[in-house]
C-alpha cells in the first residue's frame, strides 16, 4: 500500500477516493477570502489572509506561500497549521495561498508529464499579476514581497529567485531541492533563500537524483549540498560564511536540525538540515502518514523561521 501510494503521488495524482487534507474546506479562518481571475485564457484563484487589525493605510509585507504538487491552496494552509495567520494576527501581514493549475506548479523541470509543463501553464506571469491585484486592493511594502512553498511549490520557489527578482525580496523553499535544469537557465540577479531540507526525505533525495521512480521519472534534482553551493555561486558568497543557533540539542526526541548562514550586508542564503526529518513541514501538520513522508521535526518552526529570515531580508 505504501508503494501504491508513493507511485500515485509522483505519477500523476492520488488514488482513487483520495485527497490531501480533506478537512482543509472546515478549517478556513474568518479572515480568508477567495479571490479569482482570468489570466491569459485561464481562470486563476487564490486565498487572501487579511488579519482583523488590518491597516488599510500602511503598506505592509506580502507573503504568497505555493502549496506542493497535489495538495491546495487551502491545503497549504493547513498544513502550516495556519502559522503564516497567526504571524499576520500580530504583525499585520497579508498572506495570500495561490491555486496551482491542475494541483502541480510550472516549475524549471522538462521531463515530467504535468498539465502545468504539457500546456506551458505561465505561472510566473500568474504571480505577476496576482501580486499586482493585491497591491490595487491594500498597499503593500514593494521591498517586502516573498514566497515559499513546499514540495513542488519549493521547486517553483526556486523559479520565481530567477525569474521575479525584480519583485521578490525573499525565497524560502521546504522540502524542495534544485532542479538540474535550473543550471543551465538564467539567473537575473542574487535573491535571499532559505532552504530548509530533511536528510531522510524519502521523496527528495537529499543527495540528490530522479524524483518519483525510475520507470516514470518526476524530473531529477541536486543534492542538497550541489543546491547551497550553485545558489552561494550565483549570489557569489561562497566565502561568506557562519553557523546559526541550531537545534541539535532542542530535540524532539526523533529529529534535530543544524543551521548555517552565508551572506554579507542584506544579501544572505541561510540552510536548515533538518536531522531525521522528512517530506514535511517543520512544526505543521505531515502531508500524508509518516511511514510515506518521514517525520515532521517540531522542534523547529518553518513558518516563524521563514519569517524572521525574510524581516531581515527586503528587497535592495
């Protein structure tokens, strides 16, 4: 059973009758609000997070987080166990939760039979103009717009550093390594990344190789190491260096995580090697049983780490 349902989750969709987060729909905080348009030929939707003190006067920061391949927007939500609403409830942070097409993000993977890749889905000009109806609706801090996700979602993390530097302050991809043909594509400029990453992920190889299986490949990415090294490269900080305050002794009882920061001034690429974690979301809720994601490291935060990462981090 759980072969099956590792190959139906790389391959294309769940198992018949199945879905992640089912309860996600029950579990909508009231400051939610479903958005949508049309872009391009596409009707595209999003869930916004507004939290009840909301300055409509002040510009304050934009944080889009990208759900993973076959999960949701809501679900997203869910499974950071609401952590980016409840920063929002005492900082006054807009949080908006993306609707991928077809549950699965335009990613820089080729290789992969995906309805977002076989119909060339514009998923960058889709965040474009999202985060540009949402500056029209409430103003938002232009040097404070970032994204995370995980999963799929971390690998388009990856997409936006290249493409939306532009735009984007900040990128913190989970659970979510370097796709090799990311490599060969440009890079416009250096952009701040998190990247957090269990060593025993049993869908990321942590080093690195073919997602999925090899009879039906989902695309093959870098190891973790050969991803921190290509980004310090691209942000030319590869002397740059220092250990962070980490948790390997704030354990769990099953995971840990080691810290490790390279950066100068406001530019910055920080690594959290989460020890014994999985395919999860540090301090939420697991995708599916642990037996077919590993473990969720709960002595680390993902969403308030992101945050205090991308506080530090604006746009230049």
């Amino acid at each position: 059973m759980r072969w099956m349902v590792l190959l139906a989750w790389w391959c294309g969709g769940l198992l018949p009758g199945s879905e992640l987060f089912p309860d996600a729909g029950s579990l909508i905080n009231p400051g939610m609000k479903h958005e949508s348009f049309t872009y391009g030929t596409l009707e595209r939707s999003w869930w916004r997070y507004l939290p009840p003190k909301h300055d409509w006067n002040r510009a304050v920061p934009l944080m889009i987080a990208l759900h993973g391949g076959f999960c949701s927007a809501l679900g997203m939500s869910s499974l950071t166990e609401h952590g980016f609403e409840q920063i929002a409830d005492k900082t006054d942070l807009v949080v908006i939760y993306p609707e991928s097409i077809d549950k699965n993000w335009h990613d820089d993977r080729t290789n992969i039979e995906s309805v977002a890749l076989n119909n060339n889905v514009d998923d960058i000009g889709f965040l474009r103009a999202l985060i540009k109806q949402t500056q029209e609706e409430t103003p938002i801090d232009p040097k404070r717009i970032y994204v995370c996700g995980i999963s799929n979602g971390a690998l388009m993390c990856y997409r936006v550093a290249r493409e939306m530097p532009d735009v984007i302050a900040a990128v913190a991809p989970v659970a979510g390594l370097l796709p090799i043909e990311a490599k060969e594509l440009p890079w416009k400029q250096p952009v701040s990344t998190l990247l957090i990453q269990g060593n025993l992920d049993p869908l990321m190889p942590f080093n690195g190789g073919i997602l999925g299986s090899p009879a039906k490949p989902r695309g093959t990415v870098l190891s973790a190491e050969d991803t921190v090294r290509f980004l310090l490269e691209q942000d030319h900080l590869s002397d740059q260096t220092r250990e962070l305050p980490s948790g390997e002794h704030v354990s769990d009882g099953f995971t840990s995580y080691r810290a490790t920061a390279y950066g100068r001034d406001q530019l910055e690429v920080d690594v959290y090697t989460v020890m014994g974690g999985g395919h999860t979301w540090p301090g939420g809720r697991s995708l599916m049983q642990e037996q077919q994601v590993g473990r969720t490291c709960m002595s680390l935060n993902a969403c308030t780490t992101i945050w205090e990462f991308c506080l530090l981090h604006p746009r230049p």
